[in-house]
C-alpha cells in the first residue's frame, strides 16, 4: 500500500511540518472495494457493502526501512451473497461508520495484486506480510 489518500497526505503534513496536532488511530480497518473510485480523494464509492461484509481489524508492524506490513491475518467473513470482483483493499481509520470524509477516512489503499471474484462460501483473506505498506 504505498498510495496515501489526500486525507491522510495533507494531515502528515500539517502534523510534521505544521506542528498542527493530529491523532492517529488507534485501530485501522482493511475495508474491499470492487473499484478505485474515490479512494485518493477519501470519498470511496465502491465499498462492498453486502450482508455479511465488514471490514477487520488490521495491526501493522513497526516500520523498517520505510516499510511495514500487516502484522494479523486479515480473515474476512464468509460471503453469503456474492461481493462482486474486489480489486482494491484500503485502511480505513473506522469500523463501521459510512460517511466518507466526515466519520470515516481512507488513509491508504493499493489494487490487489489479482482481483478476485468473491461469491457464496468464500473467506477473504490477507495473510500476515500480504499488504505491504511503503512510503517514498
């Protein structure tokens, strides 16, 4: 994940150039999407939003380097009606809330390496070191 949204952009900016405060989450969530729109502009439009999709709870290990990677397995719910193809997974800074760019923010996203077509019976899943997070 090495794509910041403008969100997050302009408040690493303002905090370290700035000096104006900001307070990171405590929790970061991967969210799926079935397309990029909206996610560079924090206002996603394409965030699966079936019965059973929720987004999880990611820990990230300490960076290295300018790297860092998901630090859990990221275990989505078993779809029980058919997500369409995701090709996108953000981290978002809020479990449930939907109201981009108010209550909720994209902070970073990237494409999956392969879409997947999700349907019935089928698990998500990142495994530990999956989403690479990078800055440069």
């Amino acid at each position: 994940m090495s794509e910041m949204s403008d969100y997050l952009e302009n408040k690493v900016i303002d905090h370290m150039l700035r000096a104006v405060a900001w307070t990171a989450p405590a929790t970061v969530y991967a969210a799926l999407f079935t397309a990029d729109t909206g996610l560079e502009s924090d206002s996603p439009s394409a965030e699966v939003s079936e019965a059973s999709y929720a987004r999880v709870a990611c820990s990230v290990c300490p960076a290295t380097a300018g790297a860092a990677y998901n630090g859990n397995t990221v275990t989505f719910a078993t779809a029980t009606a058919s997500w369409g193809t995701v090709s996108h997974v953000a981290l978002v800074d809020h479990l449930t809330n939907v109201t981009w760019g108010t209550n909720v923010h994209v902070l970073l996203w990237t494409p999956v390496d392969t879409p997947k077509g999700i349907g019935i019976g089928d698990t998500p899943q990142f495994n530990v070191g999956d989403l690479d997070i990078t800055m440069s």
